[in-house]
C-alpha cells in the first residue's frame, strides 16, 4: 500500500491499484462521480461510511489529477 495523497492510497490488492480512501475500499472515481451526479459531501460521507474530510480529499487528489493534465488541441 502507498499513499499518494493524504488519505488517498493505492494497492494492487484493493479495487485493481485504484486510488481510493485510506482504510477503506472506496474509490476517488466514484466519490468524485457521486459529487457531480448532485449528492451533497455530507451524503457521500453518509453513504459510504466517511468522514467529511475523506470526502474532500478525494475532492483535492482528483483537483490536483485534472491541474497536471496537458491537452492537446487539433
């Protein structure tokens, strides 16, 4: 297990080496994906057992992810 992120871990072990939440089996895709698809941060947490701060740090990983991309315009 490497954490790669305050509270953001990875594992080939656990969900295929995805990021996910430190202890948990929770994925950042999926925390990030629950956010956009309306629920609040306080029902994430609820919902998969987190706490507020889980839930934003998956939230700064994934910010931190999309900042470091380069696009290419054609």
């Amino acid at each position: 297990m490497k954490e790669i992120a305050p509270k953001i871990v990875i594992d080939p072990k656990i969900r295929f080496g995805k990021p996910v939440i430190k202890g948990t089996r929770v994925p950042v895709d999926l925390i990030v994906g629950k956010i956009a698809g309306g629920m609040t941060i306080e029902e994430v947490a609820r919902e998969y057992d987190l706490k507020t701060e889980d839930v934003l740090a998956a939230l700064r990983y994934a910010a931190q992810i999309i900042k470091k991309e380069n696009l290419i315009y054609v």
